[in-house]
C-alpha cells in the first residue's frame, strides 16, 4: 500500500511536504524542462521586492567544507516584471504550490508588494524574509529582534489576503522567542532555518573571498543545527513549521520532520543535483513505504526522548 504523502499546510494542502527553498530555484520558471512540478510539494520564489535589484558585486558564491556561502544581495526583478512575466508559467502547475518570498528594508516595502500580490491568480501563500536589514533601525535585521519582528509580521498579516510564513534567521539569541514573537504577531507558519552569518578569507591574498565580506552559510554544514533550531521553535509555538537547512537525502527530510516540521524547503541540494527536490520527495515515499509509515505527517513531532535503557549487566 502507497503512503499518503499529502501534508496540511496553513490551509493548503501539498501534495507531499517537500518544497523547493527560496533563492535555488530561481523563480521557477527556469526549473520547468528539469523537475517534473506535480511531484513537488510546492516551490518558492527568489525574494520579491518592490523596485529591482541587481545583487552584490562578484564574487557573490564561493564553495566551503559540506556547503557554501553566498552573497547574491537579493537580486530580483521587481514585483511588477515578477507579476507580468515570471508568475503566469508557474499558473500550469496547479497542484505545486507557488509560495512568493517577500522583502523589503522597511515594513511599508514589504507591504506595497504583498497588496501588489494579492492582485494576482496563481499563489498560494507569501514568506517573508525577516533576514534583511531595518533601514529604519540602523540596519537591524528584522528577525534578530522579536519587537521588530512583530511588528513587520502584523503590517504584512494585515495586508495579506493569503497565508503568511515568516522565514526566521538563525542568527539570534533565542529561536522560541522570535517565534513566538511571529506566532502572536498573526503568522500562519514560520519556515527556518535562513543562512548562517559566515565569512571565508584567502589566506595568500590576506582577502575576504566574497566582495561582500560575509555571506550566508547553508547546505549540510549547517544541518544539525537547523535541526535544533526546528526542534526549539516547534515547541515553542501551534502553528505549522518547515524546516530547512542542509537537506540533501530523504533521511534528512525526516529527520526535520521527526523534529516537528509539517513540511520541509531543499535548497543548496539545488544547485549540485537540478532534479533534488523531485529525487527527495520519491526518496521520502520510498523511505515510508519500506518503515511502513502509512501517512507522512505521522512523522511530525513523533521524536522519541525517552531515554535508552541501561546495558545489561
């Protein structure tokens, strides 16, 4: 007998809970002749803003040990081009959640492109990127400060006509108290964990390897610890979580959801196998299927902590 593969998300139901994480898959579009979408859970967008950006300067990616670094800078077209042009291909894929990832530099940006948004047919919920920095708090970012993320999540909830994620840095002190802080705020579900805060120098140049300096560390370096944070915040709060951060096998994917995700966001994994979020979500109904798991939200929160019994004497 098949598992049933279908996860309850904020009121949207995926097919399966794998979903392909925000700035690896470009807007999708580009990911159409490679990964079958109908076998995907569902797929966010490159982070939208209002006006376009063009990113940081070269070099802005750089390999490391079990992961990378980069320092794209947010490179986007714009909600307006987004709307005309990158958002009606992805219409053809009705069972593939299309989930737009949202920024700005103050909570008026973020909510000028979420009423921009909720003008259009074909998505399906909005994650807000609470990593960037708050221009009107000295460059804070939004989600290091559970105040400051409050209040950014109840302007954009006000807004919004569809589900709300908050994506939460892991760049913080306390991960339950910024989720909570979310949860109270009016967030439907929180997705984390973003990139690590990471700097890489040359040392025979005596230079930054990134023109930026610092970048965002992911891939599965950083797993045990998204793991943790997964773990901390699902406690921590009743609404749904997906967990993300160095997934790159269907026993990873558990492994977040045994930690008390609902879904889980592939990322890195992207850019060394194209085809990673459809391998990973028919790894993941493989791996049910031989651990006779009938349904794959079972999985969710089922950690054991009982502790293991003493050896034998």
């Amino acid at each position: 007998m098949k598992p049933d593969m279908r996860v309850q998300l904020c009121g949207l139901e995926l097919v399966n809970p794998v979903i392909a994480a925000s700035g690896t898959f470009g807007y999708g579009v580009e990911f159409e002749d490679i990964v079958t979408f109908r076998r995907i859970g569902g797929m966010v967008t490159k982070g939208i803003s209002r006006e376009p950006m063009a990113g940081n300067r070269a070099p802005r990616l750089i390999e490391t040990a079990a992961g990378m670094i980069n320092a794209i800078g947010l490179q986007n077209v714009g909600v307006e081009r987004f709307l005309a042009g990158k958002l009606p291909p992805l219409r053809r894929y009705p069972t593939c959640a299309v989930i737009v990832n949202v920024f700005g530099y103050q909570p008026e940006d973020y909510v000028a492109v979420i009423a921009r948004l909720n003008q259009a047919e074909g998505i399906a919920a909005y994650e807000l990127n609470a990593s960037c920095p708050n221009t009107r708090h000295g460059g804070l970012s939004f989600g290091s400060d559970p105040a400051m993320l409050a209040e950014l999540v109840n302007a954009a909830k006000k807004e919004a006509t569809r589900p709300l994620i908050v994506k939460l840095s892991p760049n913080v002190t306390s991960i339950p108290a910024v989720a909570k802080a979310a949860e109270d705020a009016g967030a439907d579900a929180l997705s984390l964990v973003n990139t690590f805060v990471a700097l890489s120098i040359d040392v025979e140049t005596r230079r930054p390897r990134l023109a930026n300096v610092t970048g965002g560390l992911s891939g599965p370096a950083i797993k045990p610890i998204a793991v943790r944070m997964v773990w901390e915040a699902a406690k921590a709060v009743k609404i749904p979580v997906i967990g993300m951060g160095g997934i790159t096998t269907a026993e990873d994917a558990v492994e977040f959801l045994l930690a008390g995700a609902t879904a889980v966001q592939v990322g890195t994994a992207s850019y060394a196998d194209p085809r990673a979020t459809e391998r990973l979500a028919r790894d993941l109904e493989q791996w049910c299927a031989r651990h006779h798991v009938q349904q794959v939200g079972s999985l969710s929160g089922a950690l054991d902590l009982t502790p293991p019994s003493p050896p034998a004497k």
